[in-house]
C-alpha cells in the first residue's frame, strides 16, 4: 500500500468529524496581530508595512550511535543547548497598490556549531508590477519556490513547530534558505490562484561536485549533486473551495489561522524542476546526467468548531526523483557532534543528522486542534501531531517519524510558546532500520 493511502484515509475521517459538527462564528472579537505600518502619501494609497519576528529555541537531544562530543572529543548520548532558530526584519513597500517591493533581512539557524558570527543577510530582496488581479510579474531573490504548499510556508503561521525540511529538497544546496534568483508570475482566477518561476539556483560549492570529483567517490549507480549552468522552474496552483484567504502579494502562506478565515479547503499540486543537476557514475566509468524533478499534491483543510475551537489539517504527498538511489541528510541548526575513526557509525552519521528525503516518496500530514476560549482574554492551548512516511528508494525500510506537541498562544501567533517531541529513525550501514532516537524543542515566538 502506498503511504499516500493512509493519509487520505485520515484527512477523510478529519473532514467528516467535523462536518458532522455545527460551526459557530467567534463569540469573542478577534484580536488584531499587532503591525508596524506607515503611510508614505496623503492620501494613504501607498505605505510601508514592517515585521520583526524571531523564535528562540532549547534543545535536548538523544543522540545517533558513535557520536563524540565537539568540544570535549569525549562519547555523548544526549545533547542540550539554546539556539536562534529565526531572526527576521522585513519590509513590504506598496506603491498606489500597483508597485510592490519586498526585503527580509536577518539571520537563520544560529546555534553554538555554526559559528559566533552574527552574520546578517537578506533572505528575499524582490520587486512586482501588478498587471490586474490575475497577473502579477516580478523579479529578484524570491521565495515563490512551487512545489507545495508547505515549500512557501510562513514560519509565523507553521501548524507544527517547524518545518519537516523535506518541503525544501535540496535546500542550501542550490538555493539560499529556499530562495533563488529570477522571474515569476502570479495570481488569481476566480477560485484558482497560481503561480510559476524561472530562476538561476545559487548552487553551494561545498555541496555539489564536478563530474570528475564524482568519478572519485567511486560510488556506482547512486546519483550525487552535480555542478551545472541550467535554470531552475518551479510552480504551483491550488483551488479554493469555500472561503478564501484573501489573496496576497507575497508567497508565504498558513497550515492554521486558528479558525479566523471561517472554513477553508484548498487543493493544490506544484512541481520544481532542475536539468541535469544530479551526476551518476555509470558502471563503465562515465558520469551519466540526470534532472532533478519533484512533484507534490497537498490539501489543506481548516474549519471553526463550536465554542470557538477549530480543526487545521494539511497532508501533502512528494514525489521525487534525482537518479539513482540519490539520499540526502541534513542537521537542522548544524553538527552537535563529530564521529570516532572507527566504530559502528549509523547509515545517517552521528549527532541528530537524519535522512531528509531521496529518490523516493514522501507522504505527510499534520493536524492540530485549537482547543476551546477558556483559559484568560486571549490566551489559547493547541496540541498538534505531523506524521512522515518516507518511502526511498536508497533505504531497505520505510522510515516512519511523527511529531508531537502542544502550541500555547499568549496572542495569537505573535507571541507563543511552544513545546514538541520528534522522533527520527537510525539506520545501520546496510540501510536496514536499527531503531529511533528522539529530541525535545522549546521554543518562543515574537512577531510584530
């Protein structure tokens, strides 16, 4: 059976649950989430809205087999530090409601093993020309990424506490946290909305190779990153049944707004596509080339409840294809741990280094429940779970890994916190499952 299969069964046995419950519109007023605006004109057609955000974490982590301690040299099995997961400054110009120019400016994924440089850099730096409402054409380091839903994501509005990574294949590889330089289109037509890209990636040179540096590997049939002179293009439509969220000029989208749009149900399938930008070592010794191709379906379904609680559902499915047995891992906030020069060392490595995605399928979903108004004026309690089936084709074993963990809104999603448990599954060298670890997330989160 395939993985989609048992999320779909889920979100089905979700929709009719609360279908079969009568909504009621917030008996409270909602509360506004705070802004810093500015008019540029008398008339007030044009102004500059601004955001700061930033999410702090602490983290404890039980560690991969083998893994040393990077400080010390000395064998760990658990790890615990603070990090800054996010740290953000953006601005959005809107001229007469017709020019558009956006920046993000800040920092990603500080933790004590990526350095004391407080390096600040811009994430998105793009400007737009709105043609009507159907059409809107833009250019620059954009995040109009495709894909998936979940792929153009806003960190403030996530479902869970972050994202499960595998919305961004090949992230820092040849992007820059999700962004590429080039042109793209939008839009809206009628309860479809769209959107499409052509960029030039920002390929890593420490992550991708030279033909000739993959013949040295000498690893037969498993397709590596390939360094190349090919554009990148990427897209995604959705259909909105419904209400609708009003549409907006940047890319980041929810997978909860807490009830307050009423009932949302929206269908949507993307694609990223990159020519000849895997190398494969062929058995005879040539370096085969092969595009990097990823497809997606998602749904995301969100629906108030009574006594001013509401369900949020997103369940999404990847297929991917980058040649041969292609395997990625990734540490989320770098290394915590180095590896002895002998030992068991787990398929993934040591640390909390895991198995992203790959040649393969990836189904997901993830749902959380905002429990009902009772506890002070604003302050809410919602528990949330995400579960990952990953089906490699590099892997012996189906990897299985959830999520689990509870949001406490002190005002909405400008100020919570939030606590999560993720599980991650280890793999012997032989690619056959040994077993999971586990790590523990705190984190608070300020938006303006």
């Amino acid at each position: 059976m395939k993985p989609i299969y048992p999320i779909l069964l889920l979100f089905i046995t979700f929709s009719y649950t609360s279908y079969a419950q009568e909504s009621e519109p917030l008996k409270e007023t909602p509360i506004s989430t705070p802004r810093l605006s500015f008019k540029i004109d008398k008339e007030g057609e044009s102004k500059i809205d601004m955001g700061i955000g930033l999410q702090a974490w602490g983290r404890y982590a039980w560690l991969n087999p083998s893994s040393l301690d990077r400080n010390t040299g000395e064998p760990v099995d658990t790890y615990s530090d603070f990090d800054i997961r996010r740290a953000r400054i953006s601005a959005l110009v809107s001229a007469k409601g017709r020019y558009f120019f956006y920046t993000q400016f800040g920092n990603t994924s500080i933790s004590p093993f990526t350095g004391r440089s407080t390096r600040m850099f811009f994430h998105d730096f793009w400007g737009q020309f709105k043609f009507n409402k159907s059409l809107y054409i833009g250019a620059g380091q954009h995040f109009f990424t495709g894909l998936s839903r979940l792929t153009q994501i806003s960190y403030v509005s996530i479902l869970t506490l972050d994202n499960p990574s595998f919305n961004f294949p090949n992230i820092n590889v040849s992007d820059l946290f999700g962004r590429q330089i080039g042109i793209f289109v939008h839009g809206e037509i009628g309860k479809l909305r769209y959107q499409a890209a052509w960029n030039t990636p920002l390929l890593d040179p420490n992550a991708t190779l030279t033909d000739e540096q993959i013949i040295s590997l000498q690893e037969v049939n498993i397709a590596q990153n390939r360094k190349h002179s090919n554009y990148s293009f990427r897209g995604y439509v959705d259909w909105g049944f419904f209400d609708r969220v009003n549409y907006s000029v940047t890319p980041f989208k929810g997978t909860t707004y807490l009830g307050e749009k009423g009932t949302i149900l929206n269908l949507g399938t993307g694609f990223q596509w990159t020519p000849e930008a895997s190398g494969i070592l062929e058995s005879d010794g040539s370096v085969s080339k092969h595009g990097q191709l990823s497809l997606a379906v998602d749904v995301f379904f969100e629906k108030p409840l009574p006594n001013n609680s509401a369900l949020s559902v997103y369940g999404v499915f990847y297929r991917y294809d980058y040649g041969d047995n292609y395997l990625w891992k990734t540490t989320p906030l770098g290394g915590v741990a180095s590896a002895p020069s002998t030992g068991d060392i787990p398929l993934q490595g040591v640390g909390i280094q895991q198995f992203t995605f790959g040649t393969g399928y990836v189904s997901y979903l993830s749902t959380g429940y905002l429990l009902p108004f009772k506890f002070k004026k604003y302050q809410r309690f919602m528990p949330f779970g995400a579960l990952a089936i990953k089906d490699l084709d590099a892997l012996e074993d189906t990897s299985v890994q959830y999520d689990a963990g509870l949001h406490y809104m002190i005002y909405k999603h400008a100020l919570k916190i939030t606590a999560q448990y993720s599980s991650r599954p280890i793999y012997r060298s032989d690619a056959t499952l040994e077993g999971h670890k586990g790590m523990i997330v705190m984190q608070m989160q300020f938006k303006l």
